[in-house]
C-alpha cells in the first residue's frame, strides 16, 4: 500500500482523502472485503450505494483529519455521516466518487519497478 492522500475542495476549505490500513480495516468490518465495497461504489458500471459511498468517503477523510490534527497539534472534529453526505451532494456524486475510487486505486497499486 501506497502513502497516497487525494483532495477535495469544499466551501472554500480543502480535505485530505486518505487511504490506509485504518481506513481498509474499517471498510473490510463493515462490508466484509474491499471487492464488495467496490462493487458497491461504483467500481463497475452500477449505480453507486448511497451508503457506501459516504461510509467510504467518511472513512477517508476523518482519517485525514485525524492524520492532520497529530502532525499540527490541532483539534478538529471528525466529520458525521450526515455532513459527509451534505458535502457529498454539494460536490456531485460523480465527482466524489471519482475522488474516492482515484485515492483507493492509487494507493493500492503496485509500485512499478524502475
């Protein structure tokens, strides 16, 4: 796995998307693998789930927030569900979910070899 951190812009403030291990365990508690969250995120050609969707998302960017709030001594909440949700909307459903699968894929690829 890849240190690999997308961004969003959202009422003029950006948020890191970040994928890690954390964020994969908690993927994995709720959706069993990353395969069937994929499938259920768009990953094919299907209509996303709603829910999937902002669990993911959610997952992504409170782990982000988490992250910045240690390497910058400062105390922002974590997002709820609700307000990813909210932000989701405003952003475009495409949009976000285009950012979500671009953050998973490039933090999961395999890094080539030079």
């Amino acid at each position: 796995m890849k240190d690999f951190e997308g961004k969003i812009q959202y009422k003029e403030k950006e948020y890191k998307l970040v994928f890690n291990l954390n964020v994969m365990e908690a993927i994995q508690e709720e959706y069993e693998t990353l395969e069937k969250w994929g499938d259920l995120t768009g990953a094919s050609d299907k209509e996303p789930n709603a829910k999937a969707v902002i669990f993911g998302f959610a997952q992504m960017l409170n782990e982000g927030i988490e992250i910045a709030n240690e390497e910058n001594g400062t105390n922002d909440k974590p997002l709820t569900l609700k307000q990813v949700g909210r932000m989701i909307t405003e952003i475009g459903l495409v949009n976000a979910t285009a950012s979500l699968n671009e953050t998973v894929i490039a933090s999961t690829k395999n890094e080539e070899k030079n």
